[in-house]
C-alpha cells in the first residue's frame, strides 16, 4: 500500500454501502411510522419494511419469537430498521435466493411395458 492510500492507523475501511442514499430510505409520513420503538427516529431505515429475511425463519438473525399458533412475531425486532443492518441483509441474500430457487422436479420413472414374457 503506498503513503497516499494508506489509511490514518485506527481508522478502518467503511463498507462499500455505507453514507450511500440507496441504503437508507425514511418515510415520515407513513401511517405508521415508526412501526417500532426503540430506534431512534433521525436514524429509523423504512428500507426494508417488510423484512426480507422473515422468510429465513429462524436463520433471519432477528429478534423475534413464535406465538401459540407458530406464526413468526417480529415486532421487538429492529434489525432492518437500523441504518448499519443494511450490509447484513444484503449479505444473507444468497440465502433467500436459494430459498427462491426453483427446485428440479423428482425424476420420473420411465412406466417399463410388462409384456416381457406374457406372451
């Protein structure tokens, strides 16, 4: 690394996505907002109103829980409404995308004509 690209010491590199607009989004006027508390409002990511990641099931790496009829409850959860969550749900897309994959049909058994010696 030469003198100019060098980076001052203690001062890591920032991901590629962070301060870039396409990574946060805010929607005050939303009906809702904000849908969960406990984030600050001058930093709550609208981004991913509807989680991504709920299709991960218990691999979503939220805070969340089941309730008595096994459906997933995600409201104490924060994670895609955190500005610094983004690089993380954009990293588990590998996941979803292989979720979404579409799956090779069983192989079908070729139906062998008994006719061999009924003759």
């Amino acid at each position: 690394m030469s003198e100019e690209t060098r980076r001052p010491e203690g001062q890591e590199e920032k991901p590629f996505w962070e301060g870039k607009h396409y990574a946060f989004f805010c929607n005050r006027e939303c009906e809702f907002f904000p849908c969960h508390q406990g984030v600050d409002p001058e930093q709550f990511n609208c981004l991913f109103c509807y989680c991504p990641l709920y299709a991960l099931g218990e691999k979503c790496g939220g805070n969340f829980s089941y309730n008595e009829r096994g459906i997933k409850d995600c409201s104490a959860c924060r994670l895609p409404h955190v500005p610094k969550s983004y690089g993380y749900i954009i990293g588990k897309y590998g996941e979803l995308m292989a979720l979404a994959a579409r799956k090779p049909a069983p192989a079908e058994e070729k139906a062998q004509p008994e006719t061999a010696g009924k003759e």
